[in-house]
C-alpha cells in the first residue's frame, strides 16, 4: 500500500499528531476540520462563521488533494449542541450539490480548541 500525504497551507495546520489527509490509491482520507482561521490558528467567532470556516478547511484539503466536492462520499460531522443541526442542514447545501455525500451527524460532548463543530470526511478521486 502507497500512501501520499496531502498538505496545505490553505487549511489550518495539525494540531496534533496527523496529517490533514492521507491518499490510497483513488480514496483520500481527510482529518477532522474544525473552524479554525488558517492564518491566525484561532477559532473563528459564532457558530455559523464556524460552520462556514470548516467547510472552507475541508475544501482547502480536498483542493490539494486534486479532488473537488463531489467526490466526497461520505461526511462526519460532530456538534457539540444538537440544537443547531437545522443551521448545518441550512448551511451544508452551500458547499455540496445534489446527491448528497452519505452522512453522519453526531453530538460530542466537546472538541479540540472549544470548537462547536467539526467534521471529516473521505473522498474517492475519479
């Protein structure tokens, strides 16, 4: 098995020990994504400004992956308060068309930095 590893600056840098996505053949793996500004590495203010900052970091990972939106096929994403799935439900079209990729939609009691949301996904390039 061949692994390249998928890097930007485009996308907040690890906060930890991984790499923002991993490529398999066709199928690239992407971490989790939370909305931090990938210039300043601090979360961005509100929920739906986080929400919108970590779909930008997942595009700017599957841009350097050579891959576009439509090749997700399956997305996670965490919140820390159930009460705003509506507002992910809303905000969600704006970065994926029809058919949407397969999805999960989880509550966390907590994530990394104080985030309210985040997500990951996997992609398989055509």
């Amino acid at each position: 098995m061949m692994k390249q590893i998928i890097n930007t600056k485009d996308a907040p840098q690890a906060i930890g020990c991984y790499s923002q996505a991993v490529k398999v053949n066709k199928t690239v793996y992407l971490s989790g994504q939370i909305g931090l500004d990938p210039k300043t590495m601090e979360l961005v203010e509100g929920f739906e400004n986080q929400v919108h900052q970590m779909f930008k970091n997942l595009c700017a990972v599957i841009d350097a992956a050579s891959g576009n939106n439509q090749d997700i096929a399956k997305i996670n994403i965490y919140l820390t308060d159930m009460g705003n799935f509506a507002i992910v439900n809303q905000i969600m079209p704006k970065y994926f068309n029809e058919p949407y990729p397969a999805r999960a939609l989880l509550g966390v009691k907590e994530l990394p930095k104080g985030a309210l949301i985040e997500a990951d996904a996997i992609m398989v390039l055509q």
